[in-house]
C-alpha cells in the first residue's frame, strides 16, 4: 500500500490546526485586553499591587 498521499495531508492538517489555534488565541487575547474588568498584569506599569520584580526582591533567602 502506497502512503505518499498521507504525509501532504498530515501536514495540511497540522498547519491548518496551528493557524486555527493562533486566530483563536489572538481573539481570547484581543477580548481580555478591552474588558475593563479584567485584572492586570504584574508586569504592567499600571497594575494595582507589587509587581513580580518586587515581590521576588522582598522574598527571603
């Protein structure tokens, strides 16, 4: 049996599932930015708290 055909079709299959995965993310991603209730980032300048650099500097060793 001759199998040539399957590896095109894998790889169509795995680019059209990473591309599908990106346009999926980018929205989730796009909706959270421009909810006015959702938390911010430590690592953003305005987020309300300690951001990460802090809290790993007041950390105890």
């Amino acid at each position: 049996m001759d199998l040539v055909w399957l590896l095109p079709l894998l790889a169509m299959f795995t680019l059209l599932s990473v591309v599908v995965f990106a346009l999926l993310s980018k929205k989730r991603v796009e909706e959270r930015r421009h909810d006015p209730n959702s938390p911010k980032s430590s690592l953003a300048p305005d987020s309300a708290g300690a951001g990460a650099v802090e809290k790993l500097q007041r950390k105890p060793r």
